[in-house]
C-alpha cells in the first residue's frame, strides 16, 4: 500500500506580505511523504484561508485519504480524480498528494521529474518575483533586492497604485505583472489599466 505521512512546517517571511485584502508574517505548510515499496515521493499543501484552507483542515484532508491511495501510484490521474471529486479533498491537499505522486513514480523509475513529464533539461522558463503591498521606497527596494529575474509581479490595491507603479518604473526597465487580488472594481479596473498601459505591463490579473 501506498502509506502517507506528514508535518508541518513554519516560514518566517522576510518582508510582511500584504495584499490588497490583508497582510501575513509567516506561513505553515504541510510536507507530505508517500512511501511505495521503499521509494518515497514528497509533495507541499499550502493552505489559503481565501479557499477556506487552514493547516488543520488539510491534515484532516490528508487523514481522510490516507487509507485510500491504494497500491499503485502509477495511476495518478485516476488517484487524483478520485480524490477530488469522490472525496472532495481541498486544493491544497490535492496538489501536495499530486506533486508526491509524480515525485514518488518518477523516483521508482530513476528518472528525473522533467523526463516523466516529457520535458527536456534545457534551462528553467522565466518566472516573476513578487513585491507586495507597501510604500513605494520599500517595494524599489525589493525589487533591488533582486535583480536577478526578468519579470516582476506587483500586487496593489491600496489606493495610490497609479503613483506606486509610476515609482517603481523609475528602479527597472523589466515588465511589470500586475495583480489587485480582487481589490479592484470593474469600471476602476477599466480605467486603471489605460494609465497603466505606458508603463510596461505584461498583463493584469
């Protein structure tokens, strides 16, 4: 049988992370471990009190399913349909199992994750650093802080995200990914993003 374990673990953020609807210091995850045959695949639930996720209710998810992985992680997709929609197992909880499944079977084979993915090993695709909600020398700072990505994700939604985008431009020619996380309403969207156009935004989520 397929046999799961868990922790939690704690993180300490460095910066406070604030979003338009509230701010964090730290968060906890569950570590999860599936062990098959003496091979053991690990995967991370990171629960969002957004979805109604908290590290509780994922090791109650995780207890739940525990007796029902069965004996063959190879079938990943038909463990995961089951688990989502027999079960009705959180999203955290399901993509820390998924990614233990995929980490568990690429291991039992030998193979790196990429190659059971059908990927091949040329360099990593860019991905964008995120600098949340704060005054505007404090966000150039982050993004000083690193200058190694291509891409910057800015979250507002405070107020003044005109004046704090039209601030940070001046730390760095990389695009801009905006994200209000749902502090905007539709018309201020609209109107928003025709002043922000100038300013080298990718996209707006």
């Amino acid at each position: 049988m397929i046999e799961l374990t868990y922790k939690r673990i704690n993180l300490q953020l460095v910066h406070p992370f604030r979003l338009s609807r509230g701010v964090s210091t730290e968060k906890t995850n569950i570590v999860v471990s599936l062990q098959w045959h003496g091979v053991t695949g690990i995967g991370e639930a990171a629960p969002h009190s957004y979805f109604g996720e908290t590290p509780d209710s994922i090791e109650a998810d995780l207890e739940q399913v525990s007796r029902h992985l069965g004996d063959d992680p190879y079938l990943i997709d038909e463990l995961t349909h089951r688990l989502r929609h027999e079960m009705n197992l959180s999203g955290a909880a399901l993509a820390a199992i998924d990614m233990a499944l995929h980490d568990l079977v690429a291991r039992s084979l030998k193979i790196p994750l990429y190659r059971l993915l059908g990927l091949s090993a040329g360099p990593a695709k860019p991905t964008s650093f995120t600098i949340a909600i704060a005054d505007p020398e404090a966000m150039g700072q982050r993004i000083q802080e690193a200058p190694e990505f291509s891409v910057y994700k800015v979250k507002v939604g405070n107020g003044s995200d005109l004046e704090t985008l039209a601030a940070l431009r001046k730390t760095t020619t990389q695009p801009f990914r905006v994200d209000a996380n749902a502090g905007w309403q539709v018309e201020e969207a609209i109107e928003l993003w025709k002043q922000l156009a100038p300013l080298g935004i990718e996209f707006l989520e």
